[in-house]
C-alpha cells in the first residue's frame, strides 16, 4: 500500500526535491506551502505521514503539530520535523509539542527516507512494503497477493486492504469505526455494516483452506484476527 506523505514545506525547491525521493521510495507525495492549505490537506484526507517545515508564511509549524495533537482526528498522525533550528532547545520544544522525530536542514535525501520508513513501520504498518505471514496465511503488499500455503486467494482490492489491517494488528480487537478509518479512509462515510459485508466476503474467500478461522468476531467490540 503506498503512503500518502503531506509535505508542508514553504521552499518550492526543497518541497519537490523531497517528493521526488518520495515518489522514487514508492510512496505518494501531497504538497502544502503553507500552514492553512496543509490543514485543508489534512481535513480532507488524513494523510499517513506528515513532514513538517517549522518556518512557515502563515503560521509556524510548530503552532500546527500543536493543534493536531490536540485534535481526536489526527492526535496520532506521525510528524517528522524538518528545520534549520540545530540547538538543542528547539529539539526539546519540538518532541515537547508531540512530533515524532527532527530533521536539520540541510538533510541528506536518503537519511530523509530511512527516517521516513521508520517511522512508518512503527505507525502504520500497512504502509510498509513488508510480506506479512499469520498460520500459513501469507500477504505481500507489493505484489498485491494473497497465498494460502501453496494456494492463491483471490480478494477484491477492499478484502484485501482489509485483510492487509487486520494481519499488521494480530490478536487486536479492532472496532468496526476504526476498521472503516483504515481501509475506507476516515473522509469516506458509509455505514458500520459495511464492514460486516466485507468480512463476510473475506470469510468465504479463506474458507476453502481453513484460514477463515482467523478471522474472529468479538460480540460488542468488533473483529479480531488470531495470531495463529
């Protein structure tokens, strides 16, 4: 699955230098130049990953990261910091108000994206390009393929986002509200019972070889996927 990175960066040299290394990487760059258009960003789609200048026109970009971690919606958005600010103190004020990490300017382009993978890995695993492997049950995100042992399984492109989650989240009860947040995406709105369809259609898909037993139906909380 390609992360979807926001790049609010005020420096339109800087800005694409880093979408190309990102597109290159595999993931899926959004450019915002400002404080107020990232936001606008953010409410339509919430993005995967957010790299954020602290010198903006509008507003700095230390006063935006404040506001998303004060905010439900995107208080768990990862926030890598890019700034020419090196003292120590403005490292502290930065982690203080919630990002994640903090990058100098000027920054190699592959330190970047060996920052930017960590951080996906740890935040969002369905972002990560790694196959994953439950009782035989194996998935590869890059190959969009599905294997049952030796068998193939044939998914719809929503199955198969939906078994790609619950495979990161092993033995998590996942509600239905958040199931809909990480496949459908949280600016989609549709009915709860919607996951209930395609869990049924999951189901009848890993039925044939047994591995729709590790999908598990948890009465008044949701679904979770057994580790084994």
């Amino acid at each position: 699955m390609n992360a979807r990175i926001l790049i609010v960066e005020d420096e339109p040299a800087i800005a694409e230098l880093i979408a190309v290394n990102l597109r290159h990487a595999g993931y899926t760059p959004v450019q915002a130049h400002d404080a107020a258009s990232a936001r606008q960003q953010i409410d339509s789609a919430l993005p995967d990953l957010l790299l954020l200048d602290w010198m903006l026109p509008d507003s700095p970009g230390i006063e935006l990261a404040r506001r998303l971690r004060a905010d439900v919606r995107t208080r768990e958005l990862p926030i890598i910091m890019l700034t020419a600010r090196a003292q120590e103190g403005d490292k502290l004020t930065g982690f203080e108000i919630g990002a994640d990490d903090y990058i100098t300017k000027p920054f190699s382009p592959r330190e970047l994206m060996a920052r930017v993978k960590a951080m996906l890995r740890r935040a969002s695993p369905m972002a990560a390009d790694e196959a994953i492997a439950i009782g035989g049950l194996r998935l590869d995100p890059v190959t969009f393929r599905v294997t049952a042992g030796v068998d193939p399984v044939s998914l719809s492109p929503t199955e198969f986002r939906l078994l790609h989650y619950l495979m990161t989240q092993p033995d998590r009860v996942l509600s239905r509200a958040r199931l809909l947040d990480a496949v459908w995406g949280d600016h989609v709105f549709i009915e709860e019972r919607t996951v209930d369809v395609h869990i049924r259609r999951l189901r009848l898909a890993l039925q044939p070889t047994g591995h729709d037993r590790l999908v598990e139906t948890v009465r008044g909380g949701g679904y979770r996927m057994l580790p084994a």
